[in-house]
C-alpha cells in the first residue's frame, strides 16, 4: 500500500474522531473495520477470548461517562468491570480531564534534559499520601513496568538476589513480573525466567519464613518477599488480619525488602487510600498504577523508603531504569489531578460504603442461589462472586452483558468474576446490576440445570 493511500485511510480516521456525531454508514464501517482489523492485525484470538462479547452481537464501544460506557449505536453498559480498576473517579471524569487539557496546551512530553516540575510535584503528593517514611518516587507506564523497578531495586538496595511470591499471584506479564506470578499458564511459555524465585503459599506467613530460613542457611541471599495486599487474579482473595504485619517482622529479621503490590489494590478502591493501611504495615517498596492515571492518561510507578535508594543510584540516577515516557508532563498532571480529586470526594470512602451496598447485594443472590454462587468476597469496589464451574460463570457474565453490565473475569481463578466498578456508582446503579445478575442466574439455570 502506498503512503497516499494510508493518509488517505487515516483521514477518514481522524474524521470519525473529529465527528460530533456519526452517521449509519460511518458506524456500520467502523463496526466491520474493528472486526476485521482485530482478527487481522490485533490478535486472532482475541474475539474468541472475549465470551461475554463475542457470543452476542459485536460491540464497538466509542464513548462513556461517570460509571457508564457507550457502544457505537448507542448502547449503554454499567461498568463493573472498571477497566480491571482504572476508574475508580469515573470514566472521563471532568476534574481530571480539564487539567490533562489545560496541560497539553502548554506542554505534553518533557525534553529529557530540563527540571519538569509536575515530576517533583507529583513525587511529593505521593510521599504525602502514602503510609510511613516512604518517600522516592520512580515513575512508569503500566503496572508490569513498576513491578520490574520494584524487583531490581530490592536487589540493588539489599545486595540479595533471590525472591519470595506466592502461589495466585499476579505482578503483570513482563519477563521479571511473569517469574513472580503464581499460575502456571502465564508461566510454563516462558521458561526458564528469573531462576531465582520461590513460590510459598499465599496468606501463610509461617511458609514465607520457612523459605527465608532454608535460602539462608544454605547461603543464599533474599532480596524481597513480594506480595499483594489482596490478590486481585487469584479472585478477590483477602489473606488473614495479621498476614502482612508478619511479613514485615519477617522481612526486618533478615533483611529482606517488602514488596507491597498495590496496583488493582490501592488508590482507594478497597476503603482506604492503601490497603496496607488496614493493618498499619509500611513496606519498603509501594507499587502503584490502574486508577492512578484517573482513568484519563496511563501512569504507574513505585515509592520507597530512603534506605532503598542507595548511594550507588544517587551517583548514577539513569541506573534504574529510564523509560522514555515514565513521568511526563501530561500523565502527571492525570495523576495530580486524581489525587486531589480522590482528597476532596473522599473516593476512599465513596468505596467502602458503596462496596457493602454492592457486597450485600451479591451476597442476597448467594443466598438465594447457593447452587450456582460458592463465595462472595472482597471489600470496598473490590469484590469477586465465585461460581461453581467456570462454565457458568461465564454464561452467567454473558447474560449480564446482554442486560447492560459489564464485569470482569480474572486470569487465575476462572471461575470468578470480579466487580470493580467506579466509586461514582449510583444507588440506582448497585440496584440495577443486582436485579440484572438475578436474571441472568435464573437463564443460567436453564441452560445447565
């Protein structure tokens, strides 16, 4: 194909885009094209995957608001799924995005050189709002990027080199967050990884110990134990009040640096700015992203405490890592905004008395079909309803996407489908998916009982 002709195509595009408002043929165009690029230049499998989409007609979303997101004809979905927790202050939250705007008008990237100083202004929010003496600042693009800082600075800061995860846990996809992840699926493609990882069982301090001790009486050096504050993939799994309190003791014992992985868990979601606030427990590494962009720019990162950041990174600060994106100008401004907006509106607790509304509400549907829902779980906006085979919860997932709601599945546990849905839920909202759910159980019902 010729340049002409792919600037032509794009124009088309960037008309769409520019539209105020679709006609018929654009939007049948765009539907066939997003169909046929997908399967030819996305991923071929990726239609297939989606269940709940591809057994019901094409989708194509193209606009949303608050806790709602729009197809192109129009069709509306209350948003549980949250983008796997992005928009915890809503999809297109107007706070947010009126300064995204205003920034780009005078800046967008930084010049890799000068003092940006929404990077320095960020930093300091960030140590202001998070538990402790935690305090430097790195900042990433997605989530599997901060694990990836989190893992080397553990190892540049402690000297030691083997790492401590747990069975259900998820960190990301990239080739450091895969080694630590706790599913052998993610896994198995790529191995060998990281070799020098071991895997204990999640919730159970006393295992966490027992690998810490042998590595050590062997004379093997541990840089971290990683960990998430409530497993996310694994299904909304909350481990027992205590756990992380050990942890740290455990970790201060032998000098090994605590990895808190609060990327789905953290920003507010679970009731509180942190989860790890919940047990008053500070870790030596803090990772962070999902909602910390507000739903509007991708932003994510780690802070730690003063001791992690050797003199060893402050006489080669590019040691690291230097993404060329991590910190910009636009994504923080994202970033600042998020965290005053969360402030004002207190989003911790919009989250946890929306989240025993919502929980409450999935537990009467346990109640009334114990046959079908084994579990609830969760708190806050981060619940999970457990089915009974996998079969069913996607057919159960597929009937609520075809009464207008959204849910996620989760990639360890299939059998769950978690509810994250934005602090900016209405009542009326919470209601309406409840009442949804049940419908779609009694279809369900039909269909395999």
């Amino acid at each position: 194909m010729k340049f002409q002709e792919v600037s032509n195509n794009l124009e088309e595009v960037i008309g769409f885009i520019h539209s105020k408002e679709l006609n018929a043929l654009a939007k049948e165009k765009i539907t066939k094209d997003t169909i046929d690029y997908f399967d030819n230049y996305v991923s071929p499998g990726w239609l297939k995957y989606r269940k709940s989409v591809s057994t019901n007609s094409a989708v194509v979303e193209w606009s949303d608001h608050d806790n709602i997101c729009e197809g192109l004809y129009g069709e509306e979905f209350i948003d549980c799924l949250g983008g796997f927790g992005i928009y915890t202050c809503g999809h297109r939250n107007t706070e947010i995005m009126d300064t995204v705007k205003a920034q780009l008008d005078h800046q967008a990237l930084h010049s890799q050189e000068l003092l940006d100083p929404l990077r320095g202004y960020l930093a300091k929010a960030v140590a202001d709002i998070t538990p402790g003496d935690l305090q430097y600042c790195f900042f990433t693009n997605g989530g599997a990027e901060a694990v990836e800082m989190a893992l080397k600075l553990a190892r540049i800061a402690t000297g030691g080199r083997w790492y401590i995860s747990t069975v259900g846990a998820f960190h990301g996809k990239t080739m450091g967050a895969i080694s630590m992840g706790g599913k052998y699926t993610y896994r198995v493609p790529y191995t060998p990884m990281v070799q020098q990882v071991q895997h204990v069982e999640y919730g159970n301090a006393a295992d966490a110990r027992k690998a810490i001790r042998n590595l050590v009486a062997v004379g093997e050096k541990v840089a971290a134990v990683i960990v998430e504050p409530i497993q996310g993939e694994a299904g909304v799994i909350i481990p027992p009040k205590g756990y992380l309190k050990e942890l740290r003791e455990i970790c201060d014992e032998y000098g090994v640096a605590l990895i808190f992985d609060e990327i789905q868990c953290g920003m507010g979601r679970t009731g509180t700015m942190w989860r790890c606030e919940a047990e008053e427990v500070v870790p030596d590494i803090l990772t962070y992203g999902k909602a910390f962009g507000g739903g509007i720019m991708p932003i994510t990162g780690i802070i730690c405490r003063p001791h992690m950041w050797t003199q060893e990174l402050v006489d080669n600060p590019w040691l690291l890592g230097s993404p060329t994106f991590g910190g910009n100008p636009v994504c923080c401004s994202a970033a600042i905004a998020t965290i005053k907006y969360m402030i004002d509106n207190d989003i911790p607790g919009q989250c946890a008395a929306k989240g025993v509304m919502l929980k409450s509400g999935l537990e009467s549907l346990m109640e009334k079909h114990p046959d079908i829902i084994k579990a609830v779980r969760g708190i806050g906006l981060m619940l999970a309803v457990e089915f009974s085979s996998s079969e069913i919860g996607y057919s159960v997932a597929k009937g609520l996407f075809a009464r207008g709601v959204m849910t996620a599945g989760t990639l360890v546990n299939a059998q769950c489908i978690r509810f994250e849905p934005a602090a900016v839920i209405t009542d009326d909202q919470i209601k309406a998916v409840i009442e949804r759910m049940d419908a779609a159980i009694i279809d369900t019902r039909k269909e395999f009982f």
